[in-house]
C-alpha cells in the first residue's frame, strides 16, 4: 500500500476516563508526555499494528469526542494541495508537528475528516 494508515488520535473531553476504557479494553500500553504547552499527550503502543495517541482537546466545544486516521504522505503541501484540487477542503494547513514531522487536517468531498502526515527523516 503506497499511503498507510499510520496514526489514529482521539481527542476527547475526559483524558482520564478514555485512558482508563481503552486500556482496559484492549491491554494497550500507555505512557504520557508532556507537550510543549504543559498538557498530557498519551502514546497508545498497540504491540503490532498501527498505534496513536490521545489527548484532552479544549477545541471540541460542543463537537463530541472522536478519533482522527493520519495518512502517510511524501509531501503534505503537495498532498495537501491534491486533495483540495479534488474537492476537499483543508481545515488546517501543513503545521509543524515538534520534532516528528508535519501534519495537516482535510474534510474530504464527503464530509470525512483525516489528517496527512508527513515524518521529518530521522538522523
């Protein structure tokens, strides 16, 4: 597969309520870190497959809580910039993700929400 799945995010309203189901759900492993703005960000290690993480977002105001599949893209502008010439809308442009890569958010024609994402080469 050229583009996988590679990330999935939950951005919830009760971080400790999450973590606590899904833990105990799954047997995922979790481990919190700090963000660079003080808030907890919690990497889901799933052993094999695909893994992700979850955080308390104050941006949900009134949208409920939900998960987020990042794409795995060469380029994020130029992806970016395709979805858009096919008819998505990008709600948030290529953006600088620490030290790991760039992100963007996209609404695809039919109202679908996913992130692409870029991982900066490890040295």
């Amino acid at each position: 597969m050229a583009n996988p799945f590679v990330h999935v995010e939950l951005q919830t309203n009760d971080l400790a309520k999450a973590k606590a189901f899904y833990s105990k759900l799954f047997d995922w492993k979790l481990e919190d870190a700090k963000m660079p703005d003080g808030e907890t960000y919690t990497m889901i290690n799933v052993g094999e497959g695909t893994g992700g993480g979850m955080y308390e977002s104050k941006a949900l105001a009134g949208k409920p809580p939900h998960w987020l599949a990042y794409v795995l893209v060469n380029d994020v502008s130029s992806s970016t910039r395709k979805a858009k010439e096919l008819g998505a809308k990008a709600v948030m442009d290529k953006t600088e993700v620490g030290g790991f890569g760039f992100m963007s958010i996209v609404v695809d024609p039919t109202g679908a929400t996913f992130a692409l994402w870029e991982a900066k080469p490890r040295k």
